[in-house]
C-alpha cells in the first residue's frame, strides 16, 4: 500500500536515538508516520488483525481487502470489518475514506444483534445468497460474537459465536444483514468445542465428485474449532448454490490429536484449536513442472496453542495435503498426506481468496508488531497485512534421496520415477507477479 500521511501525524521533531527514550512516556501518534508500512497494507490507524474475505469482483473489476479492525484503540476489542478496494493489489484506496469510522464496513451490533460485541472473521464471494436475487451481489458469512471472552484454553460461553449472513448490493461498498441471522446458530450437539468461528465458504467440485460422483455446483463451508482436551477440528458444512442461508452440517473434515505434528522438524504444530482456516483444490501446472491437470486437495489453518520448540509463537501458519475419503452417505474426512509451515515467522491467520481474473490463489495474512505494544500509544498503530502471496503446486522430477530424508512424511509428496530418482511435489507459496514486478523497477 502506498500512501502519504498528513504531515501533522509525526509530531516528534528531532528525535537522535529512541533506545534513550521511554516510549510510554510521548503523547499519543507522536511516532505515527517514523516506521508506519508504507509497502505493506495497514489500517488507516488503530489496532487490526485478520484479513477477513479478501476477493475479486468481475463486475467492478476491484480487488476487496476486508480485515479486522478496532477503529478507536491500538488494542484489541469492538472487533468490526475495515474495507479497502484496490485494482492492483498495489494501490489500495479506503472505503469511503480513512478519516473517523467511514472504512469500517460491519460494525458490532448494527443490524444484528448477534454481533454486538464483534464481527469476527468471514469470507466473501460475489454471488447472490439465493436464487431469487438477480442483481450483482456480493455475499458474506461471518462469525457475530455476542458473549466474550473468547478462548480456546477457557471455558466456552454457549452462544458466544454465531454464523450471521449480509449482502452488498453495491460493489461490496456497505451491506444489508440477512434478516433471520443468524444461519447457524449452535454447533454441533454434543461436542465440547475450544471455539466455533471464521466461517469460509466455496464451491468445491472434488468434493462434490467424492460424495455424488459428479459436479452438483454446492457449496462447502469450514468453520474453524476444537475438542477439549481431545484436539483441533476443522467442521464442514453444505449449502445448495440456490440457499445459502441453509447449511447442513457433515461432520469434522480434518480431525487430529491436540498438537499433532506430520514432522517434527518440518511440518509445525497443529496445537488444540483451528483459527481462520482455508481449504481448495489446486492444479498442477507445467510452469511449475505440473502436468496441468493432477488436482490436489490443501488446507491452511491458524492453530493456538502449539509447541513453541521451533517457533516464537504458540500460533502457527500451516498448511496440509490431504486425500478425501467418504464415509457413510453424506460427508468426507481429509487424510493428511503431508505437512507443512506457511510461514514461520510472526505472521498468522493466513486468508485467501480465487482471483478468476488470473487464475491463482492468493492469501493474505496478519503480521503482529515486533516491539509487542511497547510504547504502542505513540506509534497509533497496531499490526499490518502481508504481501498478497500466490500458492501453487510445484513439481521436482529426478529428485535423489541422497541423505534419505524424504523417506520421512514431512511436506511433501514423493513419487519413484525410476533409475533411483523421485518426482516431490509440495506446496509452493510466492509473492505475486505485481509485487515482483514493482521490485524490479
């Protein structure tokens, strides 16, 4: 994001070496503009953590970037839904503006009293929630919160999080709620969850093929929780392209004991709760050795309360690799066939979206300040969105295991070619071709 901040938002003149200097102790803004992101995407001010249903919209041609925001305070709370809009993802313009609220977009409690103490993370397509709307729509699902707190390792207050609908009529500029939100309103019976959010929602032809042998045009949603005790879940649910007011839900996609790991060394910690989690299918391509016609089945998920041997955080980035396999008559389960980290820095509820404008997948995710909200009243500021990244399949054929380390499970699949090589394949993850273009100029 490239932007200029009006000059009288860096107040502190002449400032020598702030290692001499107690933060705490400047006036509020004083350090606004001196480390502000100028190349990464940030809030007008204020706290904001995840990016929430990033999107493009063929009908306006605008890449859509919604995250969490507390519009008020460099701290977390009063949750709501910030908006930008960009044709780029270079260049990205506040909706309407960056002064006051006007970005915020889904604010706690207006037009859904579910939500009154915060509007949680979400997905968005631009598509109708029903067959009976005609005009360009752009639909989202989001988590409305009307108890807190809110956390994995405490207990959980019963209807604490919902799953309430809204729809834009206007290019994704202010939406209406759905009138009997919320459309799920519990989860499932019997189940003593460590949390029930962040909703995300497609079309999903695989499963489609696993469950009926054919394309039906549903579509799926995962909602991110947890066992106690027991261990992290990733739950699914359908909904016909007609309704999606209506879902069904199928049982636990993703099942795994608390702080599951594929590989040590490799493959990250799943810990005791799933936060902000995607699930897509991607083909091979033959720019990246692919075949441009194998698919493969991935998810990302946000995980609390992970092993922090090998990483700074008890909140992971991973992804998996997995296999579909039906059971009974209405629901599949993902076997983990691999394992990996998305990131293993500091960055954390990893988001995506299907750009159809060029047929990727892009994430985003939220990067947390380093200095850990010293002196955050003086810098105004809180927390910032990644570059947009490109995931793919990559492809490496004639591969020798000369140290047998990808004997292991780890992340990676890995197929003999013959005469002692392999074919591994992995999930590849780069910044976009806008982003490495602007570094070459």
């Amino acid at each position: 994001m490239f932007v200029q901040y009006p000059t009288y938002l860096n107040t502190l003149e002449n400032i020598q070496d702030l290692s001499r200097i107690n933060l705490t102790s400047l006036p509020d803004n004083s350090l606004f503009a001196l480390w502000r992101p100028a190349y990464h995407f940030a809030s007008p001010n204020s706290w904001m953590n995840d990016p929430c249903g990033p999107l493009y919209d063929p009908a306006t041609q605008n890449y859509h970037l919604y995250y969490q925001v507390q519009p008020a305070y460099v701290q977390w709370g009063n949750i709501s839904w910030g908006h930008a809009k960009s044709k780029d993802m270079i260049f990205w313009e506040d909706v309407t503006s960056w002064q006051g609220y006007d970005y915020v977009t889904l604010a706690p409690g207006i037009g859904n009293k579910y939500s009154i103490l915060g509007v949680f993370t979400g997905a968005t397509l631009p598509v109708p929630a029903s067959s009976n709307i005609t005009n360009s729509t752009i639909t989202v699902i989001y988590t409305s919160v009307q108890y807190l707190p809110i956390s994995w390792n405490g207990p959980y207050i019963k209807e604490s999080e919902t799953q309430s609908l809204a729809m834009s009529y206007d290019g994704g500029i202010t939406y209406q709620h759905y009138v009997n939100n919320p459309i799920l309103r519990s989860p499932p019976e019997g189940m003593d969850i460590t949390g029930w959010r962040d909703p995300k929602f497609e079309q999903w032809s695989e499963m489609d093929i696993v469950l009926y042998g054919s394309d039906q045009g549903h579509y799926y949603m995962t909602i991110s929780s947890g066992i106690r005790d027991v261990g992290p879940r990733l739950l699914i649910y359908q909904a016909s392209a007609n309704d999606l007011t209506n879902w069904t839900y199928l049982g636990p996609l993703i099942s795994v004991p608390g702080n599951y790991t594929l590989n040590e060394q490799w493959s990250g910690s799943l810990g005791y709760n799933f936060e902000v989690s995607n699930v897509f299918s991607l083909v091979e391509k033959a720019i990246d050795g692919g075949d441009n016609q194998t698919a493969h089945i991935f998810a990302t998920l946000g995980t609390e309360g992970g092993n922090t041997t090998l990483h700074p955080s008890p909140q992971w980035s991973v992804w998996i690799q997995g296999d579909l396999t039906k059971i009974k008559n209405t629901s599949a389960t993902m076997n983990i066939i691999a394992s990996g980290v998305a990131d293993w820095g500091d960055t954390y509820a990893l988001n995506s979206f299907y750009d159809s404008k060029q047929d990727r997948r892009i994430f985003y995710g939220w990067v947390k300040e380093a200095h850990r909200n010293y002196g955050q009243r003086a810098f105004g500021y809180n927390g910032q969105i990644t570059l947009p990244r490109e995931v793919f399949v990559q492809v490496y054929k004639n591969v020798v295991n000369i140290h047998e380390s990808i004997s292991q499970p780890g992340p990676w699949t890995v197929i003999p070619s013959g005469q002692g090589t392999y074919t591994c394949k992995t999930l590849g993850i780069r910044p976009i071709n806008e982003v490495i273009n602007l570094r070459q100029n």
